[in-house]
C-alpha cells in the first residue's frame, strides 16, 4: 500500500486519537505518581498490640518515672509516668529521646581490646580473662590500692557494689565526677556532719532565692523543679534569681539581683552579715567567730565592691527573705556540678541556717541518704585489708588528675558512668593524667572521649535494658527509690556492668570471688534490697522519706569563719568566659541525642561553630553573626558572636555539652566543648575545681 | 490548644515528644533551622532591652489548624492545595495533610502564614538499626511532600474507635497530643474548645459571634490575657496563646504604631456578647 499524504494524516489523526482515548495514558501518570511516592527503604513499621510498660529513667541523676510504649513487645515511645511522686507525667527532651540512645548504631556492640591505635572485638569470655589476669598481676605485685575507679553515680546498690569491688580488690581510691548531689555532700558534711545529703522543697517555699541555680534547666531533678516553678505562680511563691546572665530561670524569676560572675558567695555572705547585723537570726551564732569574720569583711558597701549589688539593694533582699513565711537559698550556679566552689555552697547552706530554714516545710533538708541496701559483710584477705586502709592519692578527681599528671600512681583504672576527658575542665590535661595508668577498663555504652582512651572495654547494657535501683538525687527534698526494669533483650552484645563485674570478681578467684557470690546482679538486687524488694518490684517506686527530717541539726561555721577566699578567674582578657548550661545540651558523661541536637537553637550551634553570647556593648568592632578568635590560657577556638541583650556586659557565655570529639556524625564534632578553653581552679580544702570561667580575648577571624 | 507562654521554660521536651511520636526524622547537621522539619518548634522572642531589664519568652508553634476567615474551614493552605493533599474537618477542625496525596508543590508552605508547614527535600534516613523506634500509627514521609503537625490525629482515631466500641464520648484525658503529655511545665492545655466542659473551652472562653470589629475573626477569646498570632487575618487559628505580660500579647502580631493601643482596649473586651 503506497502511503500518501492523505492515509498519512488520517492514520497520524487516528493514532492521536486513540492514545487520547486510552486509559494507558492516565495509568501511566497514576503509576508514576504512586511509583515516585512508594520508595522501598521508605520504613513501613510493623504494626501490633499496643502495651505500655513502666521504669525509671537513669540519664541523669532526675530519676523520672517512665512509660515505654511498645508494638508487639518493640519499645516506640518513652513518656512521663503518671503520677511518679517526682516527675508526675513530665519528662524532659532527654528521656523522651531513649530510644535514641537504645538503637544507637554507635553504640559499643561487643567487649574491646585495644591493640596499638585500634581497637579489636573479643568475647565475654576473652575479656574477663584477660583484665582478671591484668588485675591478678596487680596483686600479685602486692600494690592492691594501685587500682582506681573513677565513677558518676554515688548511691543505688551499683555504687555499692563498685565500692564493694574496690574494698575486696584492697584499693580506697575511688572517685568521684563532680556533681551537684556531690557537691551538697560536701557542704552539708563542712556544715552539718559526714555522710548527709541536702534537699531543697521548693515545692512548699513561698521565696525562693537562687544563687545562680539553673532550677528550669537542668538542676537537680529538672522535671520536678520545672513543676516546682510552674506551680509557683499559682501558690504565690516568688523567684529571685542572683545571675549574671538572663537564664531561662532568671528570665522565669520575679526579680533578678545582677551579680559580676562569681561573687555570689559574697552576696549570700553579705546577706548573712545583714541579718546578723540586725539581729534577725535564729540561734545564738553571734559570738561565733563567723558572725565576727562577716562584720569585719562582709559589710554592706564591701560586699557592693566587690559583688557590683547596690548596699540598699542587698539589705532589701536580706529583709525580704527573712520576713518571708518560707524563704529558702538554692546554691549551685547552673547545674551545680562543675566549676563550683565548697565556698558558694556553703555561703548559701549558711544562710539557710541563719534564717531557721533547716529541717523546715519548704526550707532546706538536712538528710541522711536512703538506707535500703544491706549487703552482706565484704570478704577481705590481708591484701584487701592492708591495701583498702592506705591512703587515698587525692582528695578529689580534679586532685587525682593533678597527681597522675605529674606523676602517676595508678596502675590500673575502671571507668563506669564517667566522661572525664570531656566533662572536666582542661580535658587534654585529663588525657595526659589517663595515659600515665597502665591499664585502663571502660564500663561505657558509647566509644565516648574516655572509652576511646581505654584498653579493655567492657560495654555496658543501657537503661532500657537493665534491671536497677535508682535513687533519687540532684537536691530533691524527697527520697524514691525507683526500679529501673528492662524494657527490652539486650540490643547488642553488652550486659549489665553488674554482671560484668560479678563475672570479673569471680575470674579473679580466691576472696573476692567469696564476695560475688551471686548468680547475676538481678539476684543480687533482690537480695540486697530484701527489706523492699516486693513493693519496689510490685509498684515500681519506694518513697522513703518525703517529710521534714525531724530536729534542727547543728551548724558548725568554722569552715566559713576561715574566710576561705574566692577562686579567682585563670588568665588575662577584656572578657570573663562563662559556661551556660542549657536544657536542651546533655553534659556530663551522658551524651545529647540526635534529637536533643536536631532542637537546639541556631544561636547555641550553628554549623560546626558553637555561639557565644555577647553583650552588644561590648563586643567592639564584632558583629553579630561574625566568625571570632576566642582565646583564653587553656587554648583558643573559633566561634561565632550572637549579641545577645540579656548577658551582663564584659561577660561571654558559651555553651556547655557542645564539642564531642568522637565517631558519630549526628552528635559528634559540633561546636567546641568549653570545658577545653577552662583551666581548673582547685579550691583549698574541698579539692573542688571552682574555676567558673576565665578570663578570655576575643578578636575577628 | 492553649499555651501558657508564661509557665513555658523552653526546655524542647514537647518537640522530641512530637518528633518522636510522628516519625519525624533528623539530619547530620540540623542547625539550618529553614531545612529542619519541626512539626512543633519553639521560638525565642524577646523584649529588646538590655540586661538585667531583658526578657525572653519561649513560644511553641505547632500547625496552627486554622478554620480560616469566618471559621468556615477555607484555611490558608487548604485553599491552595491543588491536589486536595490537604483538607479541614469539619468535624474536628483538624487540618488533615495526607502524604500520598501530595506531590510537592508547595504552594501551602507559601500560604501559611506561620511557617508551619515542612518539606521533605531529602528522604529520610535512619542510622542502621534505629527504624526500630518507629511507630506505626503514622506513616514515614517520602521525599517530595509536605508534612506539618496533626494534632497527633492518630490518638484521635484510637480513642474514637475506643469510645465507639463502648458507646460513649470521647473523654477529655482519653485525646491528649504528644506535647501536651511530654511539658513539663505543664503549659500546654488541649480539649475541645467548643465543648463547654474541657479546660481548653474555660481558659479561652471562645466568643461564638464574629469579631463586630473583624467579621472575618470568629472564637476570639474573652480572656483578656488570651490572644492568637495574627490574630486578625481572620485565619482563625486553634491554637491560643496565654500571657501576664503585655510585650508577649503584643508580640503576637506586627502593629503599627499606636494600632496596639486599639487592640490592647479592645482586646478581650468585646463583652457585647460576654
């Protein structure tokens, strides 16, 4: 058939029509809408059975209650447990964000060997073995006491069983990191006598007065003080922040008293001295030799000197305070952990017990820790007993980072709930301390700045897999002991590290073994919790005290009397470089999650540079959003400048928990830890690193 | 909703309870807050003066879920949306967005006036191992659609049919968004505003009645310590604000000067149907 121009446009005409009329045109676009939305790795996740399952978070030393929704057994949401006698239903970004932590392929899977720069998988098995052996050979060489701990948790029955493991093996040198419950430890053992706690019942007090405390961001037990506030406002109680910054809780306060940074024990000495002055104490401290150290050193126009507070104005809040029905001083700058001086403390404690607030409805409680633990005697053989009686290195972790630097002492050292080659100020001072020990175990979850230093590690299992007692702390004028249940198989191949150190103590052989004798930390938990095993494990909780302790306990002010002197800020600068802790950055040895670093402001991080605040006073030719040179004696960084309106001029704030110096791209190598720009400032008598910041430059990159 | 600004501390909890219900996923680096998908985010406003007088207040946006002028469901997204991704309900007065629906235009994120809404540019990507927190009450969005909160709807639907089963209304408790649970502080309050019994209708005392100074503005409040953003583009949001303090309520909105002054003594107070 010949094909003419005519049956050309006809067939031509004819096909257009018929793709025109056919459905395969509009399928086609169907398809394609379907096929470009249906991405295969696009997660369906399975469905099921909705159960909730409660615990205790144990991030941080909060001690919330939890209730873990979970599909078909698979845990998909933490949330506050209702009506937990602290935290009643609120939870914080961090709690929520578990789950995080649980799954988190970064994560330390297996046990770990160090082998030259690198580290290698080995088994349980292997790994036991081979730090039994390394222990063994300690003490053998019958140095027991040349092993350390460095540890952040100080109560629940895990503390207890690493100080058990310290005393068996024979060594007294366990550590401590700073904290704010270490830290009220402290002050209450200066003021009132060794071995008690502090509490503060905000909930009850109708003036509170904070010495800089952080309580809306990250204080003591953070969702509880958050209620504390919320409440506030409807119970007429008023805040009245010390700061030198606009904080979210100065910001949250009725009046903010602006201090120069660290003066604020000198505030709260010259409000005692007014108090004093005007004979409006309780008791008879007037002949003390402190009344007669704060007449001569704490008068009015000294303390305006030195605090920058007018002399008027500080006499008004020492009146308002004591006239209040139930006033209470809160100490601790921000978080109350690092950078804070026995001094402070035990200034504000002092104020407490000048104005009768000890032991009171919405005072301060003097409290003796919960004591719910029996363990059985420890068995100790003649090394044990020689080598636990020695003398510890130093008095403090700040101390024993000093002594192993200069010159060792220790041959082995187990970390377990510590990141002090992060969280301490001066970290590469801290590497340098670490590799003077031979022989380094890590009892961590995450290949953090520490365990990356070590040679073994033994990784640990995480909340939301682990059976454990958790005590309430961080200042809380209550205590609960929670349980803290496992909500899910280990993930990877980590056990609890109480097992993990059953299992050592019992490869070690001979007495220590005799010590461990249990199957498992489970059973030991629920032997060593006897008297309240069933209610905890029946309701989750134990409240063991939650009224006023009964008496007023003594106050012994010789500490203060001594007029112990103030740190003073390392270095030279136009600035004084504070750290600002934020709700929203995890520090300490606990990590922020993706979540935590997904919400945090453009004017805390900012890309890879960490934001500081600055006055626009004084920050000369900077502009605001410009790339600076911030250097202070410790080191320098790169920064970027966000004015900021609500800093006192002069000061620069930087945040704290930024920085991460490890393997993993979502929480990792942001911003720059702050601690490394602060050299310590040990304080005489306590071993307390009060450097609350330093002097600092700062010039345009 | 109602969001006490003044009780609000700012700590995040109620935007890593919201992502961590949704699914929302999350990048390496989130800092670039225009690319970071936050159904609920909390902004930092602040009064402008100098320390110590400077104060800041912390305002959590979630979608707004606007009724649109004279509340009849036509919000500023829904209008625009070419493929119907987006729709009101009437009988909620949710502001639904229906993922498969959506082919990416956009033309939403342009109209909403409160930069609720997200767009995925990237598909999501979870480390190795940590899909395993995902929950299956809402779907995982693919790259090129709009997502934006829900008001976790899918709480809604699991206490309806719950309350269908047993022949009943939905209770107050039984219908709480993932924020309201997680606050800490206690300032987010959720319930339906038309129903005389929940909190939410007590705080705000929505006016039934079209503004007489606005007809476009329906369900203002009558506490005068209540207020919307923008309240008079007449979109109508579902979401209210509370405030002791007067800079906040002014920050709700951009006013000219001296236009506050109007809105200050007429705010609250149009008590004619009181």
């Amino acid at each position: 058939m010949k094909i003419d121009r005519r049956s050309f446009l006809g067939l031509g005409l004819g096909a257009a029509a018929g793709v025109a009329l056919s459905p395969v045109g509009v399928k086609l676009t169907d398809d394609s809408s379907i096929w470009t939305q249906n991405w295969p790795w696009t997660p369906v996740p399975e469905d099921g059975k909705i159960t909730y399952d409660r615990s205790v978070c144990s991030l941080c030393p909060g001690a919330c209650g939890i209730s873990v929704k979970k599909i078909n057994g698979r845990p998909v949401k933490i949330e506050g447990l209702d009506d937990y006698p602290i935290n009643n239903g609120g939870a914080c970004p961090h709690g929520i964000s578990g789950l995080q932590y649980l799954y988190d392929p970064a994560r330390i899977k297996t046990p770990l060997k160090k082998n030259g720069n690198k580290f290698e998988k080995i088994s349980w098995d292997e790994a036991i073995s081979l730090v039994a052996q390394k222990l063994g050979e300690i003490r053998k060489s019958g140095t027991p006491e040349s092993l350390g701990l460095i540890t952040g948790a100080d109560s629940g029955s895990m503390a207890q069983l690493f100080e058990r493991f310290m005393d068996a093996f024979g060594s007294p040198n366990t550590y401590n990191m700073p904290s704010l419950e270490s830290n009220l430890a402290l002050t209450a053992a200066a003021l009132h006598g060794a071995d008690r706690n502090l509490g503060f019942d905000l909930d009850h007090s109708d003036f509170i007065l904070s010495f800089g405390a952080a309580i809306i961001e990250g204080w003591g037990s953070p969702v509880a003080c958050i209620q504390a506030n919320a409440s506030r406002r409807e119970r007429k109680a008023k805040l009245v922040q010390v700061d030198y910054r606009l904080s979210n809780t100065a910001n949250a306060a009725d009046k903010i008293i602006a201090v120069k940074p660290g003066t604020e024990a000198d505030l709260a000495l010259g409000i005692c001295a007014v108090l004093l002055a005007k004979n409006l104490i309780a008791g008879d401290v007037n002949t003390s030799a402190f009344a007669a150290m704060l007449a001569k050193e704490y008068t009015p126009e000294k303390v305006e000197a030195i605090t920058g507070v007018k002399a008027a104005d500080m006499e008004a809040l020492a009146m308002e305070f004591i006239k209040a029905k139930a006033p209470v001083a809160v100490p601790g700058k921000g978080r109350g952990d690092v950078g804070q001086s026995l001094r402070e403390f035990a200034a504000v404690q002092a104020l407490n017990a000048l104005a009768d607030r000890l032991n009171k409805k919405g005072g301060v409680f003097v409290m003796y820790p919960a004591d719910y633990l029996s363990f059985s005697e420890n068995v100790m053989d003649d090394a044990a007993k020689q080598g636990a009686s020695k003398a510890k290195l130093a008095g403090s972790v700040n101390e024993l980072v000093d002594k192993l630097e200069k010159d060792g002492g220790l041959s082995a050292l187990f970390i377990y709930n510590a990141n002090p080659c992060y969280a301490l100020n001066n970290p590469e001072k801290v590497k340098v301390a670490m590799d003077k020990v031979g022989f380094k175990v890590s009892f961590s979850s995450f290949m953090d700045e520490t365990a990356l230093r070590s040679d073994v590690v033994l990784p640990a299992s995480i909340f939301l897999e682990r059976l454990e007692d958790v005590v309430s702390g961080g200042g809380l004028a209550k205590t609960v002991v929670g349980l803290c249940r496992p909500m899910v198989k280990p993930i990877f191949d980590t056990k609890h590290p109480g097992d993990a150190l059953i299992l050592l103590a019992q490869a070690m052989g001979d007495s220590i073994a005799q010590s461990f004798s249990w199957n498992s930390y489970d059973a030991c938990l629920e032997q060593v919790t006897g008297k309240i095993w069933d209610t905890l494990s029946g309701d989750g909780y134990v409240v063991i005290d939650d009224k006023p302790p009964v008496g007023t306990p003594a106050t012994d002010f010789t500490f203060l009397a001594s007029a112990p002197k103030a740190a003073v800020p390392m270095g030279e600068g136009d600035y004084t470089l504070v750290p600002v802790d934020k709700m929203r950055l995890a520090v300490g040895s606990m990590i922020s999650s993706p979540f935590a670093v997904k919400i945090i402001s453009d004017k805390v991080l900012s890309g890879k540079y960490s934001v500081v605040e600055i006055n626009p006073a004084t920050a000369g030719i900077l502009k605001d959003g410009d790339i600076a040179v911030l250097k202070t004696a410790m080191g320098k960084a790169l920064v970027k400048i966000g004015f900021n309106e609500g800093i006192m001029p002069g000061v620069i704030g930087m945040p704290r928990g930024l920085g991460h110096a490890f393997n993993n791209p979502y929480v990792a190598g942001k911003g720059v830890n702050v601690n490394d720009l602060i050299g310590p400032v040990i304080e005489p008598g306590s071993g307390l690193d009060a450097a609350f910041g330093i002097k600092a430059t700062l010039s345009k990159a | 909703m109602v969001i006490d600004l003044d009780k609000c501390t700012g700590c995040g909890a109620c935007m890593v309870s919201c992502m961590s219900e949704n699914n929302v996923p999350f990048k390496e680096d989130e800092s670039d807050k225009k690319l970071s998908i936050t159904w609920m985010r909390v902004y930092k406003l602040t009064n402008g003066k100098s320390f110590p007088e400077a104060e800041i207040v912390y305002l959590p946006r979630p979608c707004q879920h606007c009724g649109g002028i004279g509340d009849h469901g036509h919000s500023p997204c829904v209008s625009v949306c070419p493929a119907t991704a987006t729709d009101y309900g009437y009988d909620t007065g949710i502001v639904s967005q229906i993922y498969t629906r959506c082919f990416g235009c956009r033309y939403c994120m342009g109209a909403c006036p409160y930069h609720a809404r997200h767009f995925n540019w990237w598909d999501p990507k979870w480390p190795e191992g940590m899909e395993n927190y995902l929950s299956p009450n809402v779907s995982p969005r693919m790259r090129g659609v709009v997502e934006k909160c829900s008001f976790c709807y899918h709480r809604y639907q699991l206490a309806r049919e719950q309350a269908i089963v047993e022949d009943r209304e939905i209770e107050e408790k039984e219908y709480q968004t993932a924020c309201t649970t997680a606050c800490p502080a206690g300032a987010i309050v959720f319930g339906d505003l038309n129903n005389p019994a929940h909190k939410v209708h007590q705080i705000v005392k929505p006016d039934p009645h079209p503004d007489p100074m606005n007809h476009k503005v329906v369900g203002k409040s009558r506490n005068p310590k209540v207020f919307r953003l923008l309240e008079r583009l007449g979109t109508n949001p579902k979401v209210y604000y509370m405030s002791d303090r007067e800079w906040v309520r002014k920050a709700g909105d951009n006013y000219l000067k001296g236009e506050w002054e109007n809105v200050k003594t007429h705010h609250g107070a149009s008590s004619s149907h009181g």
